[in-house]
C-alpha cells in the first residue's frame, strides 16, 4: 500500500484495521486517491484516480489479501456508468489487489470509461501467524467469501463511489473465472451469511449484473468425472494411460451419464440433452467454432476431424446441392491451423464466407488432437491427492484445512485412495463443496443469479472438460438468463482476449 494513502486512510478513518465507535471502517473517502495513468495499445493514454489499499472487511484475518483497489477514469462513461471487478485469482491461490494493465480488460474497462475495482483475496497459500503458528487463512469457501464481500463493499458505498453498483460486472479466469461464476450465480444467497457476518463484511446485497468467465474451473465435484467421460476415448493412445488410471478413468466415467441426465438441460429446440445425445450437442458448439474461425479467414487443418465442402452454387446448393470438394471432401492443408487466433486477419480471407462449409466432426479424432496440444490431466483430473498419486491438486489444496494439510473434495477419490479409504466425506467436506459450486444455484430460489453471462472455453483448452462450461451455460439459458457463450477457436487455457467483442457485448447489455 502507498504511505501516502496510509496517511490518508488514517486520517479519514476509512479502511484501516482500527474501528473507533464514532468511525465507520467500510466507509469509502473519496478524498483518499493518487492520479494514475495508463497508455494503451493503441497510444491513447487514460487518466484517473486510483484509490488503493482499501480493507473491505471490518474483521480483518489477512491484510495481505483483504484490500481491494478502485479506480476511476477520468472521463467517465456517460449515462449509468458499470463497475468492472477483475479477479486475478489463478490455481486457486491467494491474490493480493493489483492495478489496472492496458494488456488486458481492466485497462480497456478504463478505456471505456468505466469504474474499474481490482480486489485481493485470500487462496490456498495465504497464511498468517497467530500464536506463533502458521494458520492458512484461504480453505475455500474464503476466497469466495473475500469477493463477495468486496461487491457489498461496493454497494455499501454506491452513493460515495463513481459507478452504478447495479451494474457490476465481475470478470476472471480459469479459478478466477470460477470465482466469476460464482459471484454471479450465489448473489445474496443466505448460504454465506454467518461467513461473511462473522467477517465484518458490509450489510449489503452482494448480487452482481454480469458475470464474465473465462474457462471456469467448476463444478468441481463432477470435473472429474466429466473429464474422463469426455477424453476417456484417448487412454490407450495419445494419452497413454496406465492399465490402473485405465481402471480409474473408465469408473469415473461410469458415473458421468447418470449426472448429464440428474440435469434436465435442454437445447435451443426445447429437446431434452441427455448423456446419450450430449456429444451431437457438444459438436454443435465446435462446430460452430470452427465455422466462424474460417469465415474469419483461419485454416483448419484437415488432420484433426473436421470435414469440409465447398458449394460452388452458394450456401447448401441452392437447388443443385453440395458438391464435394475436388479433392475429396478434404479441405487443402495450407499451413496447420494450429497457430491461427481465433479470429483471423480480417483482410482477404481465405475461406469463401457463402461457399465454404465445416460440414462433421469426428469428436474422438479431435479430443485427441486437443491433447496432443497440451498433455491431459491424469485420472482423477481434480481430485487426485492419494487415488493413484500422491501428490496434491491445486483444488485438493484450496479444500485443506488452516494447518495447510490438503483434503479430498469428492467421495469417489476417498473410496480410491490407496492408504486409508473412507466410505464418504464429512458433513463439513459436503457443505464447503455445495458453495462453491455454481451449479447448485442456478435455476433456484437460493440466490439472485445475474441476468447477464459472458462464458468462453477455448476450443483446445484441456484444462477441465468441454462439459463443464457448456452445462453451466446450457443451465444458465435453461434458466432464461442472457448468456453469450462460445469456444473460440484455437484458444488454449486464458484469458481476457478479444476484448472487443467482449466490450461490444457489454453495450448490448446496457441498452
Ligand atoms: C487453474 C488451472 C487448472 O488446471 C486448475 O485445475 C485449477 C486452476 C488456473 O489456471 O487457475
């Protein structure tokens, strides 16, 4: 934190540890801020004031972690002004409040003239020491209950700080988009109140207006048996399983279909998804990819199980039908299309936008390009302390406890260990992995669900299965929530990139 802003806070009485009968701790001084500034890419420097180190908890466990920054442009959007909270919440660790960057949606939030707050949070490593002991502070659900606690924060001091704190949009990636779709799918749920009261946190609404989840960690409980159930069809090649995760990956399996069905998602058509038809739905969002990365002048391979034509006549034939390509349905391999972004160069694209069709998919044959990109997980993906390893996940350590001794999240790993299995997890075990799951709100009356969702997984990103954003999304649709969702083409495992189709879709949710 800046001495000056020490200095400051102190004075003011706003966000310092101490709470005076006569001083309200949560209250935020506008008069407490530095002048910051920021050049884009694009040269365009963006002025503001940045007011940082702020607690926004009373009860302060972690002050390396229980702080969060705000920032105001100087030219502030005109008409009802969003708030852009970014976690930058990675592997599940603990993360401390950071300052806006022009490389990534923070800076372009500024850019836009929106209020930009950046709040830290405690995680699986953050620790302190009481009684000359190292007590770890950030067991889930607390990085959770950090975050919300910084929107009420928010609320709290709506009528002090520049923005519209209806219009909070959280953004994050990977546990960070976790997180994200968490925010936005337990607002107000009385599950985290006697956490969050117990914290200090403000008496306010913790709901939010958009959620913005780059490959969401979630659904923890299910990951791992959603990602055997998906990639299981490459043990015995290029993941080259042993015959034991073989035995491991394949029960996992097992009991996916029976968790695809408990949900009773439904397609566009209002058809049922069941695990039966669940890869046909699952290609659709692939396909769908593929399609706009060659109309955006991308090449695909033809080695990794898209197939391809090309209608002289125009889309579908126009009354004389398809015609297959000369070289037999094959599309010619220009380059890999490995490395091509997802959105191509714009100018002279190469694909004919009303003659050229991705036509199928041999999923089997794609799954195993994607993990000859990037080595897959080993069964069990998430929970994996003790089955057939020992060491711990990052999700194993953010179940821990506070002497930092990592736990099993799911009955299935405690059946599997090797050492001391266990019939079933504790009652606690049940409760904590119940909150952080987003699943387990949307759709109910447990909580206020944001009206507005933005979900990207990219198209080669392994590190938790295909099914799990698009059942959170198909889920949030179901539930008739504004949901832009998509798996971009040739994306690995990240973050906060085509920010202009992310902030075009941000207007549209402001009109
Ligand atoms: C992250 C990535 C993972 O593969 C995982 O299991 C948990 C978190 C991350 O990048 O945040």
């Amino acid at each position: 934190m800046n001495h000056k802003l020490i200095a400051a806070a102190i004075v003011a009485g706003a966000g310092t540890l101490m709470c005076s009968a006569n001083t309200d701790a949560l209250r935020f001084n506008p008069e407490a801020f530095t002048q910051g500034a920021l050049t884009m890419p694009d040269g365009q420097e963006v002025t503001f004031k940045a007011y940082e180190g702020i607690y926004y908890v009373r009860n302060v466990e972690d002050s390396t972690y229980q702080t969060l920054n705000i920032y105001v442009p100087d030219k502030l959007a005109t008409g009802r002004v969003p708030v852009f909270l970014r976690t930058y919440v990675g592997g599940y660790a603990a993360s401390t409040a950071k300052s806006p960057s022009p490389a990534d949606a923070t800076g372009r939030a500024l850019k836009e003239g929106y209020v930009v707050c950046i709040p830290g949070s405690r995680g699986s490593n953050s620790t302190v020491t009481r009684d000359g002991r190292t007590v770890y502070t950030g067991m889930a659900p607390n990085g959770l209950l950090d975050l919300k606690a910084a929107i009420r924060y928010l609320r709290y001091n709506d009528a002090l700080i520049p923005g519209d704190s209806e219009l909070i949009f959280t953004d994050g990636t990977s546990a960070g988009g976790a997180m994200s779709s968490l925010l936005g799918a337990t607002g107000n749920s009385a599950d985290y109140d006697k956490y969050l009261k117990k914290m200090g946190a403000a008496d306010a609404r913790d709901d939010v207006f958009a959620a913005i989840c780059y490959c969401p960690i979630t659904d923890l409980n299910h990951a791992d048996m959603e990602y055997e159930w998906l990639y299981g069809c490459t043990n015995r090649g290029v993941r080259n399983l042993s015959d034991a995760q073989i035995a491991i990956s394949d029960e996992l399996a097992a009991e996916c279909p029976a968790y695809i069905n408990s949900l009773g998602l439904t397609a566009k058509d209002g058809s049922a998804i069941t695990a039966e038809n669940y890869k046909e739905y699952l290609k659709g969002f692939l396909l769908e990819s593929a399609h706009k990365a060659l109309q955006e002048g991308c090449e695909i391979s033809d080695t990794i199980g898209f197939t391809f034509y090309q209608d002289k006549s125009g889309p579908m034939g126009g009354g004389r039908g398809p015609m297959m390509r000369p070289d037999g349905n094959r599309r010619p391999p220009v380059g890999d299309g490995r490395q091509a972004p997802s959105f191509g160069p714009g100018n002279a694209p190469r694909f004919n936008k009303t003659s050229d069709f991705v036509t199928g998919l041999d999923l089997d044959k794609y799954l195993s390009y994607v993990a000859t990109m990037t080595p897959l997980k080993t069964p069990p993906a998430f929970d994996q302390m003790g089955v057939l390893i020992d060491t711990p996940s990052p999700e194993n350590n953010v179940f821990g406890n506070e002497k930092g001794e990592p736990a099993n999240f799911t009955d299935f790993s405690l059946r599997h260990r090797l050492d001391n299995p266990k019939a079933s997890l504790d009652k606690e075990m049940v409760q904590r992995i119940a909150i952080m799951n987003p699943m387990n709100y949307i759709g109910t009356e447990k909580s206020t669900v944001a009206p507005n969702w933005y979900i990207r997984h990219g198209a080669k990103d392994r590190d938790t299965s295909f099914l799990v954003p698009v059942n959170l999304a198909t889920k949030l649709m179901n539930s008739g929530k504004n949901v832009d969702f998509a798996l971009p083409w040739n994306r690995p495992h990240s973050g906060d990139y085509n920010l202009d189709d992310l902030f075009s879709w941000i207007k549209t949710t402001l009109q």
